[in-house]
C-alpha cells in the first residue's frame, strides 16, 4: 500500500473561537517540541511520561520530529506562533494498530487543543491504513481520560495497575461525527458572535463622498441604531465623517473594534487587514472586490495569523437584527424577524430581505458571503441553529466548498426550521467529456438536487418560488400529507388549482359522502361539492368560512387551498383573511402556527405576488403558486419526518481485496486509466455485487472451454484498447451457441481488432428484462455520486435518472428508484410482474459502499443491469481509477487556499 502524504497545514477553531494552526511536526520543529516539554508542570510531564525524567521528555522530541513513515506520524497545534500541543502514533507491531500520546501546554489546557490534535491526527491515521489507536493513561489523569471518552470513538478500557489502557477504533460512525459537530457547532457559534454581535465597529475605507460605498455601509450601520462606538477610519479626513467618529489610520482606532469592515482599495486590502489584527479585531467584512489570487492568499494568511473571521470579499455585508446591526449598502434596512439568510450574491441578497420584508416575515440574520474565503454557508447554519430568532433558513449559494458537511450540518438544523434555497446554475453543461453513461448523466444539476435532498432543503427554481414558499412556512405548518382540500367560488378557478396541485405532486381526493353532505348544508344550492369544491359565486363570506372549517376538521384532508374571485357581491374570503387588531406580523406567525393544518388562499386578481394577512395566511395570486408553495411545504415535512438512518450493514464485503485492484491499477498506470474488464467484475465480486456467469479467455481455445463451463448460450466481450462502449465498437457477440459459434467469434474478434486485443470475457447470456442503469461518479467537490435511470444503449437519450451522494441508506436508495420513470415501471403493472426492490436496492446499497470505501474510483458504469421479479444482474461494468487525493470532509478546519 502506498503510504499518502502528511496533509499541509489547516487552521480551525478552538472552544473560545480563537483560531489555532495544526500541522505536521518535521525535524525542523525539534526545538520547539522541546520548548514545550519543558514549560509542562511538573503534573502535566508526569501524566505525559508517567515521571518527572525531563532528558526522557528531550529524547522523545528527537523521535516525535523524525520525518514521518509508515509507522509514524505527527501533529502539532500552534497558537499564535507558538507550539502549544503535539500528537503522534507509532506502530505497535500489530496490523492496523499504533499507539497515539500527546502533550498539551498547560496554559490552553479545556480549550480543545487536544481533542482537534487527536481528530486531525486520526485522520491521518485512517487514511494511511490504522484502524484502531492505542492510548495508555495513569488512571489520575482525568483530562485526558475525558478527551478520549468526549471524542465520539467508542474507546474500550482495561485497567492494569493504576495504568488506563485504551483502544479506540478509528471508525467513522454517526456518533463520532455528532461529536464533532457538536464542538465545531460551539466553536463555531463563539467565533461568529464578534461577526453578529460586535460590541464595536469600525468602517475602514469610508469615503467623504457620500455616494462612496464606505460612506453608505457607515450611515447604515448609524442609521440602523447599532449601540455601541462606531468609527470610520479614512486617512484624510479627521474629527467626523457622516456623523461618526473618525481616525486616520486603524491602529488610532481609541477602542478595539470586534468588527472591521473594509471598503479599500483592493491593493490595500491585505496590509489594511493584517493592520486590523494587530489591533486586536476579530472579525473582518471585506465589501472590495477585485483581488487577484496572491492579494486572496495574503488576505486569508492574515486573517489565520491574527485569528479573525472573514466575511467577502466581493460581497454586500452582513447584518443582525436583534443587535440592530446592519453592516451592508443595501437601499433599506431589513426588518426585524425570524428568516436566517446567507447568500454569494449582494443583489439577490437585497432581493431577498425587500421581500421577507415587506411580507412581515422579517429577517433575524443576513451574510453576503461573497468569493467565501472563510464564512461560508455551513457557519451560517451553525449559527442559525443556535439562534433563538431564526426560525426559517434561506441559502443561496452558486458554489459549495464542503458539500458533504453542509448536508450533515443543513440535516439536523431542518429538523428544528425549515431550509430553503434555489437551485442556482441549473443549465450549467456537464463541465467534461464523458466516457461513460453515468458521468454523463450526472450534471451539476442532478447532483446539486441530491445533495438538497438528502440535506433536507427545500430546493425551488427561482426567487419568485423561494419567497412563495417562505411565505406559507414562515406562518404556516407543514402539510402531515398530500390531500389538499380545493375550495373555489368559480368552478373554473377550483380546477386550475386542482390541476395546480397535481404538477406539485400533491393530491385532489374525493370526498367521502358524510363530508359531501355536510359542505351541502353549509353552502348555497347548486355548489358542487365531491373536490374541488365549487361554492358558486354566491357564495356569503360566512358560508365560505364555515365550509372551510368543515374541511379543514376532516381527517382524509391534509391542507386547505381557498381560490376567490371578488365579485360586486364582496370578497367571499373576507372572514377568513381578516386581520387582529395589532396586524402584527409577529401576532400572525403565532396565530397560522397554532392551526394544524396548512390554509392558502389564492386572490385571482390581486396586485402583489403573494402577501401574508395579519392571521398569518398566505395570500397568492395565482393557483399554481399556492400548489408550488404546498408542494414545497409537504417535501419539509416529508424530510423532517424521515428516520435519520445510517449506512446499513452489508454482509459479504471484503474492502481490502477492493484496494488491491486498485493499487495494482495505479502502481502500473500512476496517472489512472480503465479496469481491464476482468478487473472490473473482480471489484464487483469484492462486494458481491450480482454479475452474469463469466470466465476469461486469451485464446479462442479457452473462448470454446470457458463457453463449455457455463454450459448455456454465451456473449463474448472484447478487450481492446479504445472499445470501451463495446456495442458501438463491435465488440459483442451475442447468443452463440456450440464450440464452433464460441470459435468462430473470437476469430472474428481477433481479426477486427488485431494486436489490440487482449482477451474476450465469455459470459453467460441471461434473459432480458428491465434494463437499469447503476453507476458512480466521484465529483471533485461532491465526492462519490450514485446515479440510477433508465439503461441500455438510449440510456443517454432517454435522460431518465436520479442521483444521491453516498453512502446511501436503504430509504435513500429506494427513493432514487422511485424518482425515475423506469422506476415507476419495476413497481408492475397488469400482465407485468414488479422487478425485485429488495434485491435492487441492496444492489445500490453495495455499490454506495463501494464509491464511499474506495474514492479512487472516478466512474463506474454498471449499464445494463437487469432487474427481473427474481433478482438482479449486471452484464456490463467499465470502471475508471484515478489518483485523487482522499480528504476527510467532516475535519474540522478553515479554509486555507
């Protein structure tokens, strides 16, 4: 096994916040492990060596420094410049197994140094093939026995003569990674209060034109009644400038800001911020856009070095609410409220609070992340979950830089608010040439819905959508199912909403009998009522407010769309819309949350788009934005109500005889390439993915023996250089049948593609039924995507797919069947037996495992894999390798390039 290289440096956050540097210790750093033993108590040396022997302390730098092998690695923590924690495994002699030890500087002692040592140093550990460390401790030592009881590894203990002795399997489950997040959530949190909560704030780069972009940040942040001292920082001017204290330079700044925003020149940037954290600033919103890639890096390298969040640049500002913060140039100051929203873009930011806005919907917090050099989405999601005012998430984000955190991270926080956001670069072309099936099928679009899905986020196509829904689950609770009670006083109206609900994927049912009789009694005569119930336009305001009660109270209906029209006779709707005295908008969030079903009205007619009245109803002006918006609300509750269930158990793996094909690929070929087809069915077997009866032959010779074996008629593949789709290169021969067909098609082969062939696959034809296509596409950000469609050689033009990212769990596998049109056709019909779900899931499941387990695959193409009511085979499989390096998203770090 190759061993990979030690990764590079990584910046992450301590318990406080404060941002630490953790990178690996080389014989350069012997010195400075030896400052740091011996600044250890005597408690702390003792505990470390279990002895106060110092020249044992100055041995062990020696051999914690040496350059790192197949038996050891280490890792040291630096705070500020100064070494202040090292960690480091050594082999014990049993395979897969080394023994971990760390030292931590008693000044940072409970700040988490140790347990970000011990997470990143495991990492490396697992990725270089350790499977379990091995700790021992004085049984006094209660820090570090908490540090491996705290770390989410379900560490085993034996206790010999006063000696803790601990092994920890570096297995990376839901409980360990619930560890993580948990402290990088409380981490987290703590660095971004400076960012929402400043106690001062400093506009750096504020014009004396009151058009300049600095000028219009610093009277929005006056203007927007922000508590505490404001400064403006301008070189040129003196006194005040817009009504605010102003200095020349940061470092006369008379208090230290706990926020900067930045508004120079983008030459400036890097040296302005490195001056802001020498002056003790902790978190920098940088509006100037136009940096090149070296001004990036030395913008970032000075926000690490001084330990301050960032926010840009390129970007609007942010803004909070509740700290009467608005640190942006947007025209208007966002209303207080209850929406989280972080966007790249400034303008559709500024789109999104005028809307939440006007609606009453309000916002609670508001990040522009812009070119998201370190704030990203996943913080403002952190943040979000901790914040007692944000009760509705919205994202919009072109670009994502840890997605498989993002939808662990975005999976718990939907379980407590709703998460919302578009689906940006939706027309975006697949970005490469494919050379199989299923990289083709898997454009950005299709993985960014996966991702969405499996995160739980409501995912919409435009703005306009987003808001119409944000509209109805600002105020409004999920629909618990499909069935949507339509009741309309036009006929008309009633069946464009119905069909409205149909293209949401909700349903119209009909109404039973007792129900059709009650809404009879309540109505004017001639009112239809089976649903969508039309109440004619004669229809009095209290008629139709007791007919919607009656439907609402009925337990086969899950939500209430109410379409009116005004006539001269008056607003039928007007009983139900009326406003509380207060026509607070807090008042009517309260009051549509106490219903327990969802009610939408649609206004034919009405100017505004949608609105929300001051009961806490959403008002639309149109059937299909209601539908939409009820759509999108039935997704949450569908999300938030699915058991969160890990990777299932899979029998019959064998991951190591996995790894072997695939080193043996890349020992010979470095730069990858395609599994000889052999190969590929041997990856396969290594996870008893189902395959067609198969043997391989070099010779027509072994063609006719291998073809007697299988003792049924056989296909034989070709093996050549450049036919990798082996039906468009005449590389088949189907249905041969007796030791002359079998010769006679391996000579024909042998001929068509000369010294190019390097064998046949001789396999056993099967009976045809339902072709599949199920493949892997490992995405540079995404990681292993799993796509399932339709199969079999239109499998490109048909464009029947789904895609999730792995692992999957069994539910998730069965919805990306059940998303397709070919999936619709497994379940059966008249005069057709359904395909075996059982046996096709599990099929994905093991091939989910596979991508996970073995990242180096870049694509695999299972196509056709034929699903029959007995079970499932594969008869075709191309795989490709590559060389990527392997990197462990749920790490906690920041973002260094």
């Amino acid at each position: 096994m190759t061993i990979p290289p030690l990764p590079g440096s990584a910046f992450a956050l301590l318990t406080d916040g404060t941002q630490i540097e953790i990178r690996p210790v080389t014989p350069a750093d012997e010195d400075a492990v030896r400052r740091l033993y011996r600044g250890l108590s005597d408690e702390s040396l003792y505990y470390r060596f279990f002895g106060l022997n110092r020249a044992l302390a100055d041995e062990n730098a020696v051999r914690l420094c040496r350059e790192s092998g197949p038996g050891h690695a280490a890792m040291g923590a630096w705070l500020r410049g100064e070494l202040v924690g090292v960690a480091q495994y050594e082999a014990t002699g049993t395979a897969g197994e080394a023994e971990v030890a760390m030292a931590v500087a008693d000044a940072v002692h409970h700040q988490g140094v140790g347990t970000l040592l011990l997470e990143h140093l495991g990492s490396c550990a697992r990725e270089r093939g350790v499977r379990a460390l091995r700790a021992e401790t004085l049984a006094d030592n209660t820090a570090m026995l908490r540090l491996f009881a705290d770390a989410g590894m379900p560490a085993r203990r034996r206790f010999v003569s006063g000696v803790v002795e601990l092994v920890i399997p570096l297995t990376v489950d839901d409980r360990y990674l619930d560890a993580v997040a948990e402290r990088e959530r409380r981490a987290d949190v703590a660095s971004l209060t400076r960012l929402f909560r400043p106690e001062a704030v400093a506009v750096v780069g504020a014009g004396r034109r009151p058009d300049s972009i600095g000028a219009a940040v610093l009277r929005a942040v006056l203007d927007g009644g922000f508590p505490g001292p404001v400064y403006a920082v301008n070189p040129h001017a003196s006194g005040k400038l817009h009504g605010a204290p102003c200095v020349a330079t940061v470092a006369d700044l008379p208090v230290r800001p706990d926020l900067a925003v930045l508004t120079v020149p983008a030459a400036a940037v890097p040296q302005v911020a490195a001056q802001c954290g020498r002056r003790g600033v902790r978190a920098l919103v940088v509006i100037t856009s136009g940096l090149d890639a070296a001004r990036a890096r030395e913008l970032r390298a000075a926000c690490h070095r001084h330990g301050m969040r960032l926010v840009g640049p390129n970007c609007l500002g942010v803004a909070d609410t509740a700290a009467a913060l608005d640190a942006t140039f947007a025209p208007r100051h966002p209303a207080r409220g209850a929406a989280g929203v972080a966007v790249q873009s400034g303008g559709v930011g500024i789109a999104l609070v005028e809307h939440l806005s006007r609606l009453g919907i309000g916002v609670s917090s508001f990040a522009s992340l812009g070119d998201k050099h370190d704030v990203s989405a996943n913080d403002l999601l952190l943040w979000w979950e901790s914040d007692e005012a944000t009760r509705l998430g919205v994202v919009h984000v072109e670009s994502f830089g840890n997605p498989r955190k993002f939808a662990r991270t975005a999976r718990r926080v939907g379980r407590t608010m709703p998460l919302l956001t578009v689906l940006a670069g939706r027309s975006a072309a697949g970005g490469r040439a494919a050379a199989s099936h299923t990289a083709a099928a898997a454009t950005p679009d299709l993985t960014r819905r996966a991702l969405f899905r499996q995160a739980g986020i409501v995912a919409t196509d435009g703005l306009g959508e987003l808001v119409d829904a944000a509209a109805l689950l600002a105020v409004q609770p999920p629909p618990d199912g499909p069935a949507v009670a339509v009741v309309a006083n036009a006929g008309g109206a009633g069946v464009l909403a119905a069909d409205a609900c149909a293209d949401a994927g909700l349903t119209v049912p009909r109404f039973a009998a007792a129900l059709r009789d009650d809404l009879a009694g309540l109505l004017p005569a001639g009112a239809a009522t089976a649903n969508p119930v039309d109440t004619t336009a004669a229809v009095p305001a209290a008629s139709l407010a007791a007919a919607v009660r009656r439907v609402t109270a009925d337990p086969s209906v899950d939500a209430v769309l109410v379409v009116t029209v005004p006539t001269a006779l008056g607003d039928p709707a007007a009983e139900i819309l009326t406003a509380p005295p207060s026509g607070d908008p807090a008042s009517a969030a309260e009051d549509g949350a106490r219903r327990e079903k969802p009610l939408v009205v649609v206004a034919l007619g009405q100017a505004e788009s949608v609105r929300i009245t001051g009961t806490g109803v959403p008002v639309y002006a149109e059937p299909e934005q209601a539908a939409r918006a009820l759509g999108h609300a039935r997704t949450y509750a569908r999300s938030r109500a699915r058991p969160v269930a890990p990777p299932p158990e899979l029998p019959g793996l064998h991951p190591d005889r996995a790894a072997e094909i695939i080193s043996g690929l890349l020992s010979a070929r470095p730069d990858g390439g395609w599994l000889a087809p052999a190969d590929a069915f041997d990856l396969l077997d290594a996870y008893a993915i189902p395959s067609a009866p198969r043997r391989w032959a070099r010779t027509a010779d072994e063609a006719v023996a291998a073809a007697a074996e299988l003792g049924r008629a056989v296909a034989l593949k070709a093996d050549a250089a450049g036919a990798l789709h082996k039906t468009a290169a005449g590389a088949v021969r189907l249905g041969l049948v007796g030791r002359e067909a079998v010769r006679r098609a391996f000579t024909d082969l042998a001929d068509r593609f000369g010294g190019e062939l390097r064998g046949v696959l001789v396999q056993a034809m099967v009976d045809r039924s339902v072709e599949t296509l199920c493949g892997v596409v490992s995405d540079e950000i995404f990681g292993p995507v799993i796509v399932f469609g339709s199969g079999g050689v239109d499998a490109d033009a048909l464009a029947d797919r789904s895609a999730r990212l792995a692992p999957l769990s069994a539910g998730e596998a069965d919805e990306l069947v059940a998303e397709t049109r070919i999936g619709r056709l497994l379940a059966g019909g008249p005069g057709r037996p359904p395909g075996d779900a059982a046996a096709l899931r599990d099929l994905l499941l093991r091939l989910s495992r596979l991508a996970a387990d073995h990242p180096r695959i870049s694509e695999l193409d299972l196509n056709p894999t034929l699903v029959r009511a007995d079970g499932v085979l594969t008869v075709d499989v191309r795989v490709r390798i590559a060389p990527i390096r392997v990197w462990d998203p749920y790490l906690r770090r920041l973002r260094t390039t």
